[in-house]
C-alpha cells in the first residue's frame, strides 16, 4: 500500500501543488485521496472570490483515480456568478424553453465524475446573485456534508410591520436587503459584483408574488401585499425601519406580520442532480436556495439525511425557498429523506413525480411524437433506450391495456443545448419508437405517455414540516411510499397530497402502496390527507390503490382528515383524532359543600366544548374503503361523506347534523391574482370554503398584472364562466372550481415581431430583385428599339444619295464634273452617317448584351444561393454509433451534393474542446476514429460540407451520440 501511495504521490506532484494532495486516514474501505481546497486558492475567510479556486479543486479531483474528498477547512467562502461555472441546461418546472434564461451560473459543478465527497467541515459558502449551488451531472457516489448554503442578499425580501398607530405602520427590513426610497416606492437590490461594481438584480417593491409569515402563531399563507397600498409617503427612519404613512392602511397590516416578496421567474435549479446515481446530503444547512429548490431529473438513488431548510437564526429572514425545497422530478432507485427540517418555502417542500408527455401525432404503428405541454418544462429528454413505457387516458387517467412497451429509440432535446441541437428541432418534441405495435386507439390529444422505469420508491420520515403555505409532501409515484414519523404543523394546504395530472401540470403518475403511519398533524388544513387525481372521478378505473393510514395523531380544526377520489383500497386504522383547540369548560356543582366525616354529597358537572361541524371523510369515486379502530375526541362530527363509492365503514355516522361540503377553490398558475370566497354560512378558509347544502357562495378572481384572466373551470375541466366573479347556488356537492390565467409571454411577442421583420425584409429583397429584372429586360426592348431607328436612319440616307446622283446624271454636259463632284461629297456624306449610325447602334448593342450578361449572372448567382440554402438547412442523419476497442464506429445518411463531411467528437456532453476530422468524400456514409481513450463515454457529432466561393458550407448539424468506447 506504501508504494502505491508513493506512486500516486509522484505523479501528483508534477501535476498540483504538493501541499494539496494527500491520502486519507485508513478506513475500512478504499482510501480516499483528500484534494485541499484552499491549495487552489480557496479562501476561508471570506475576504476574496472563490469560484475559479473551487474549479480548479474539482479539475484536480477529475485527475484521481479511485475515492477522493475535496475538502474545505472550515470558514466562509464567497462565490460569485461573475467567474463561476456556466452551462446551457434545461431543468424540469423551471422556466420551460425560453432562451432567456437558458444559461446557468453554478456555484459547484461536478461531471461524469465518481466516489467523490465535498466535505465541509462545518463551513458556511455563501453565494451571490443568482446560482445554482450544486450540480451533479453523470456523476455516481458523491456525497456533499457538513456545511451550510446561504445567500449574501437572497432574492426573497422579507419584511415586517414592527408597529401601527392610525394610518402609519413602521417596518422592519433585514440589515442583508439593499434598497432605495423613490417617493411612494421602494427598489430592492442585490449586491454589487466585486467585478463589474453593477448588482446582479433588483425589483421594486412587492414584485410580482408575496405570501404572509404570522411570527405569533408561525402560520404562512399565501395573500396579496398590504405593504404597498394607499402609500402617500415612505420616510427612512435609520437603522433598517421604514416608516409608511397611507390613506387608508390596509387591516391586514398588524405586527408580527411577515411579508415575503419575490419575482416569479424561475431561471435557476438551487440545486440540480441530474442523470446521476447515488447521490447524499448529510448534516447540512440549507439558509436559502434561489429559483426552483434542489431538482433531482434523471437519477437515481438521492438520500437526504439531517438537511436542514431553514433561515439562520437572528438574520430577521423566514424564506429559505424561492419554490419548491426538494422536486425529485423523472427519477427511479430510492429517494430517503430523513431527519429534516423544511421551513418557509414558496412551495412544496417536497414533491416526487414523473411528468407525462401528451401523444400529438401516431407516425406509425410503434412510434409517436409527443409533448411536453406544461409551459415551465421542455428541452431535457424524458425517455431512454431501454426504459418501459405506458399509455394513459387523458379523460380518466386509467392505463391503456397491453400499453406496456420498451424504448427503442428516441429523437428529441438533450437536455444541455437548444432546438437547433434536438433530433426533433424542438424543445417540446421527441420521437419514440417502440418494439412492438401499440393498441389502435391510442390517438393524438387523447392520450398521455409515461416513463414507468423512472419513477422511485420514497421514505419521508422523522421530519418537521413547519411554516408551509402549500401541501408538506405532494408525491406520485407508482413504486412503494412510505412516509412515518414526521410532524407537520399548519400546513396551509393539505399535509400529504396525493395527486397525479394528465391536463394541467402534467405530473405522473398512479401510487400503487402508500403507507401513512406514526405522524403528528397539528392544526392541518381541510384536509390533512388528500388524495385527489385531478380528472373525472370514476371507481371502475381507480387512479390510485392500497393506501394504508395508520397510527396517526391529528389536530384538527373543524376539517376533514381524509379526502379522497379514484382510489381503490383505503384503510384508515388505529388513528387518533382530537380538535386542536376543543375549548372545553367543566363545571360541577354539590348540593352543598359542608361535610362533617363519614357524610357523602352528590355532585353534579357539566362540560362545554367547541363542536366541529365538518363531516372526518370524504369519498368520491372510491372502492375498498376500511375505517376502523380509531379514537375521536368528543365534539367531531364522524360523517362520512359518499359519492358515488363502495364502501364498509366502521364509524358511527351522524345523520342528524346539517350537511356541510367543501368548495375548493385555486389560481392557475398557482401563483397568479388573488381569489376570495364568500359566503353567510360557514367560515372560508384560504383555498377552501365549507357551505351548508343548498346555500351559495361566491368566488371572486382579482386581476392578474402579468396574466390575462381565461375564466372559472369546474374540477371536469370545463369552463364556467368568463367573469371573474362565480356565484353557485344551491350546493349539493364537494367541488373544485380553478381560476386560470393565461401567461402574457413577451418572448413569445418578441418572436413574432421579428418573424414579422424578417419577412418583411425578405419581400423587400424580393421586390428590388424584381425590380432589377424588369429594368435589365427595358434596357434590352430599349436597345433592340435604337437597332431598328437607326437601320431606318440608314435607309433614309441612301435614298437620298440615289437621288443626287440621278441629278446629276441629268445636268448638262458641261456641268458634269462639279455635279460628280457634288454626288461624290454627297456619297462620303452619306458613308459617314452610316458609319456614324452603326458605331452607335453596335454601341446600343453591346450595352444591351451587358446588360443581359448581367441578368444571366445574377440568376445563376440567385439559383447557386437557392441550391447552398436547400444544402445548408439539410440536417445529418446519424444511422450508427457503436463503440469499438479505442475505437468509434459511425454512420450516417448520405447528403444529396456534399463534397464531404465534418465529425466532431468529444468527451464533454457540451463537446467543449472537441476534435474534428474531415471525410473529403461526398459518397463515404462511415468513418471509424481510432486511437481513443479506452473506457470512456464519448460525444460524436456529423455535419456535411461542400465548397461554395471558395469556402465552405456546412449543413445542419447531427444529433448528438453518446457512445461509449472499450
């Protein structure tokens, strides 16, 4: 072992600094070579940029063959986007297609890289702007623990009212926010770039989202921002307080209010494991994470345990998330989270799915093109070679029979490069062929397609979910689900939600085994546990199965703990259900309260509670459903509600109290206007509203500054109303009723507007060249015009000489010799005007065949550019890609007049640093690179070319290959 160590050391030494490598402390396992950070200019306190000094760390840990740990002592250390890394990615949920924010700055980039440990050591990196933190891509084994992840100015700005007195409130503003006072508004910034002195962002005051923090009962709940209206003045009264006066203060304005203000753009992952197995997070602090939480796409096998998503304590923040905390979004193996905290999101703390492509054309009997219709997912392929597919109906979500078939090929976006780059040309797009037929009535715009292989089995346990204005875990995933021993505490939203969306979010899939047990539910929203696929209920074809709620402890505040729809086998055992705040009085009474020994009293006592009207259950379209053995506090109502389900209860039911059902009610995109519900009967509370039967409410949609209002839909999906005000009347049941707004997308805009330029500059070129041409062919009937006046001229003139000399032949004798002379001059005149007359018709002439010479040139010119554009928008079609000894194999189509072709190979998945080879022949359709790295993944690309000027001219370029070498 000591001369294997020394020869590693040897070759190191040559390479990096020797202070900077060494080996670990024997293990049980392989020894792991430590890679010191701050040998490579990492800085530990914070006084100076350390993004380039962490790449340079990670390039020197590519270098090392077997287990290595970049190690960082502990400190703080900056990282800025200026010099970080920056990669073109796309990242599911995010901000779909739109080319404007398809470059990401990483903080911590590790690729195609294995057993590789980032230890922390208890240190804080603090990063700037907007970032990516961590991303992993083709990785396998890497381990990121023991430090924390925080924000210099995070790009949530929270605030607090302190105090009110009338019309005037002071708040609080964290010393980390920047900001500057313009008359009644407020412009938040980040800071400045160590580089360039300019921020990285700003927005002014409330953007375009906020949702509120109450610090006295830490309950969040989304809500518009009372901050910003009626303002007539704003004075800076020191020390981070901000003084607003208004007309009229809003009554939502009360201390201990916190509200939380952000954009809704989201252009960054806050962290990206993609196409990468066995990745951990162990004993971390998350303080805040920009953009879309930690997104898992592709991989495989991603444990949590001890992360920790919280701000730090005393900082005067409460968001630790831009969105989501955790989106485990198309991944397979075990997702474990255990023994962590989520607090203040935007989002869902956690949500695991696949994501459904929707058929939109039926090639063949095996192969479909389908779509990504969500417009915050596209550019990242869903489907590999190999993997299992299966074909949903989109109206009842219910599985295609004999769907079930393998990958055998797929065209489509790579994920890292945009549409020129997809083997669709598109971002949206992918081909998938299959190896065997599909059932005939799979058809466009009625079907859906998902990817069964990578969909994961999930553990969420021993966790606290505090402080959530959303659900704590949205899951839906086909393979075992286990989630135990958590705490969730008032959650705005259902505490577990079980869905599963073929017409909206696009989020698949059917839960198949699903166990709730040995949770606590404090004050949850109605309901604790909601279990609702978002299409037409139907108990014939259940979206979801055996779901097993055991063992739990609820809380509740007059909700219900159990709703549910198109779910076959549910049991709900051993539960105990208490009213969070029963408010119970006992009084007892003697008839009298003297007593002398051995005497006894009767007493008396009576107790008085609040009583919870809301039925426990709710079933809609269900089958195989088990209540029993459970423990209800006094004072709820056990009502469960039936419709159109089988079911054996167990609970005693209580028919003689009113009905009550529940209207919910939702913004799409969630984020959008504000919605209000009103009615005289029973409470509302945010999203839900319980009406007694037969009673109405009303719901209302405020505007949307950035949306355009669609209208009310009914859970069907069917519109409503295109007011934005909906009253129903005389409710006889539960209901969902969604609020959509349509995205006013300016790139889109800006697109068509420069599809409209450039067409109209075409047909300006195309104008002027027609112009050219009938001014050449008027050059030309101008010319042959002049030719035709001056033979005439010629005539003229020769007619005239005859003449003259048949004058002369008639003079007198004597006059013979001046009249020769005479007809003579008169002969050399007329020679001259002909002679004259002809230079200047051939002149005419010869401009005249210029000018058509020119025309001639100028339309082969223009056929020559017709032919090089049909060549250049050609595209190669790579038919082989095999891996041989050191060797790639490649074929491709041939391309109709190239003179020969151009491949690119590489070992980067971007092909950064790629080689090129030229096949100087327009008739060869393979070539075979030799002399390759053995073992090792490469990246091939073709173009073809042909000599155009001089120059040449490439075709569009081939999909990307990954081929893997021997």
């Amino acid at each position: 072992m000591l001369s294997w160590l020394l020869v590693i050391c040897m070759v190191f030494t040559a390479l990096f600094p020797m202070s900077a490598v060494r080996a670990a402390e024997p293990t049980g396992e392989a020894e792991a070579t430590v890679i010191d950070a701050t040998a490579y200019g990492a800085d530990p306190s914070g006084a100076k940029d350390s993004a380039k000094a962490i790449q340079k760390a990670i390039e020197a840990a590519k270098q090392v063959d077997g287990p290595v740990i970049i190690n960082f002592p502990k400190g703080e250390y900056q990282i800025y986007p200026d010099k970080a890394y920056e990669r073109e990615l796309y990242i599911s949920n995010t901000v779909g297609q739109d080319q404007n924010y398809k470059m990401k700055k990483i903080g911590f980039l590790l690729e195609d890289m294995e057993d590789v440990t980032v230890e922390g050591n208890g240190s804080l990196f603090m990063f700037h702007g907007k970032m990516t933190t961590y991303t992993t891509i083709n990785c396998k084994n890497v381990k990121f623990q023991n430090f924390a992840t925080d924000f210099y100015v995070p790009t949530v700005v929270d605030i607090t009212t302190e105090s009110v007195d009338g019309n005037t409130a002071v708040i609080y503003v964290p010393e980390c926010y920047n900001y500057e006072i313009h008359g009644t508004s407020v412009t938040w910034k980040s800071d400045a770039s160590p580089y360039t002195g300019q921020t990285y962002w700003s927005f002014n005051n409330g953007a375009n989202y906020s949702q509120r923090y109450n610090l006295k009962n830490g309950v969040t709940w989304r809500a518009g921002n009372p901050i910003f209206s009626n303002v007539t003045s704003i004075e800076d009264l020191g020390s981070h307080r901000l003084k607003f006066t208004y007309s009229s203060r809003d009554g939502g304005l009360e201390p201990g209010i916190c509200v939380q203000m952000r954009p809704t753009v989201r252009d960054h992952a806050g962290m990206f494991f993609w196409k990468s197995s066995n990745v951990t997070l162990e004993n971390m602090d998350v303080h805040y994470l920009h953009g879309f939480g930690m997104v898992g796409q592709s991989s495989e096998n991603i444990t949590l345990h001890d992360v920790d998503f919280q701000t730090p304590e005393g900082s005067g923040r409460t968001t630790a998330g831009y969105a989501d905390f955790i989106k485990m979004s198309g991944c397979k193996g075990q997702i474990l989270i255990d023994g962590c905290t989520f607090s203040n999101p935007h989002d869902d703390p956690i949500n695991v799915h696949g994501t459904f492509n929707e058929v939109v054309e039926r090639i063949s009997d095996n192969q479909f093109r389908v779509r990504y219709r969500h417009d915050q997912t596209a550019g990242f392929p869903n489907f590999f070679v190999g993997d299992e597919v299966e074909f949903i109906s989109k109206s009842d979500m219910s599985a295609v029979e004999n769907s079930v078939a393998k990958v055998t090929e797929v065209l489509g976006p790579t994920g890292d490069s945009g549409a020129s780059e997809s083997g669709t040309g598109s971002l949206t797009d992918m081909i998938v062929t299959l190896d065997r037929d599909m059932p005939e009535d799979i058809t466009p715009w009625a079907y859906v397609i998902e990817n069964i292989t990578y969909t994961p089995a999930l553990t969420v346990q021993n966790c606290l979910f505090k402080e959530v204005p959303t659900r704590g875990i949205l899951v839906t995933t086909r393979k075992p689900v286990v989630i135990r021993k958590n705490i969730f505490d008032a959650m705005t939203m259902a505490s577990i939600y079980i869905e599963s969306n073929s017409t909206d979010w696009y989020e698949s899939g059917g839960v198949k085994d699903l166990t709730i047990e040995d949770n606590i539910f404090y004050r949850p929203s109605n309901p604790a546990i909601l279990i609702s696929p978002t299409e037409t209920a139907n108990k014939d074809k259940p979206v979801h199965r055996n779901i097993k709620i055991r063992s739990n402890t609820f809380y509740i505040n007059n909700g219900q703990v159990l709703s549910a729809k198109s779910t076959s086998g549910i049991s709900f055992t051993g539960n105990r259900i208490y009213r969070f705040e029963p408010n119970v009085t006992v009084t007892m009474t003697a008839e009298k309260t003297s007593l002398t020994p051995g005497e006894a009293v009767n007493l008396s006592g009576n107790a008085t509670g609040k009583e919870q009207g809301s039925g426990l259950y709710y079933f809609n379209g269900c089958t195989g459903i088990m209540i029993g053995d459970n423990l209800y506090d006094g004072g709820l109502n056990l009502r469960a509600d039936l419709s159109a389900s089988d079911a054996k209860l167990t609970v005693p039911m209580d028919d003689a109290k009113e009905t009550v059902y529940t209207i919910q009610y939702q913004a799409d995109p969630a984020d959008a206007g504000s919605l209000k519900a009103e009615s005289n009967e029973i409470a509302t509370s945010n999203g839900f509203i319980q009406v007694a039967e037969g009673k109405s409410v009303t719901l209302t949609a405020a505007p949307d500054e950035v949306r355009a209002f669609q209208g009310w839909y009914d859970e069907n999906g069917t519109k409503v109303t295109e007011e934005t005000v909906l009253t129903v009347s005389d409710v006889r049941a539960h209901a969902v009723y969604t609020a959509k707004y349509l995205e006013r997308h300016e790139a889109a805009v800006k697109a068509a507007e420069e599809a409209k330029e450039a067409a109209e500059t075409a047909r300006t070129a195309a104008e002027e060249a027609q112009a050219k041409a009938e001014a050449a062919k008027e050059a030309a009937e101008t010319a042959a015009e002049a030719a035709k006046d001056a033979k005439l001229d010629a005539e003229t003139a020769q007619s005239l000489a005859e003449a003259a000399r048949d004058q002369a032949k008639s003079a007198c004798e004597e006059a013979q010799k001046a009249a020769q002379k005479a007809a003579e001059k008169a002969r050399d005149d007329a020679e001259a005007l002909l002679k004259e007359t002809q230079d200047k018709l051939d002149a005419k002439l010869a401009q005249a065949k210029e000018t058509l010479e020119k025309v001639r040139v100028l339309r082969e010119q223009l056929d020559e550019m017709l032919k090089s554009r049909t060549f250049a928008e050609q595209k190669v079609a790579i038919t082989k890609a095999a891996g041989a000894k050191k060797a790639v194999k490649i074929g491709w189509k041939k391309v109709e007049g190239a003179e020969g072709y151009a491949i690119q190979y590489g070992t980067k998945a971007n092909l950064k640093g790629a080689k090129t080879i030229l096949v100087k022949k327009g008739t060869a359709v393979s070539r075979t690179i030799k002399k390759l790295k053995a073992v090792k993944t490469y990246y091939v690309r073709v173009k073809a070319y042909k000599t155009v000027n001089g120059k040449k001219l490439y075709t569009l370029t081939s999909a990307k290959k990954k081929v893997r070498v021997k």
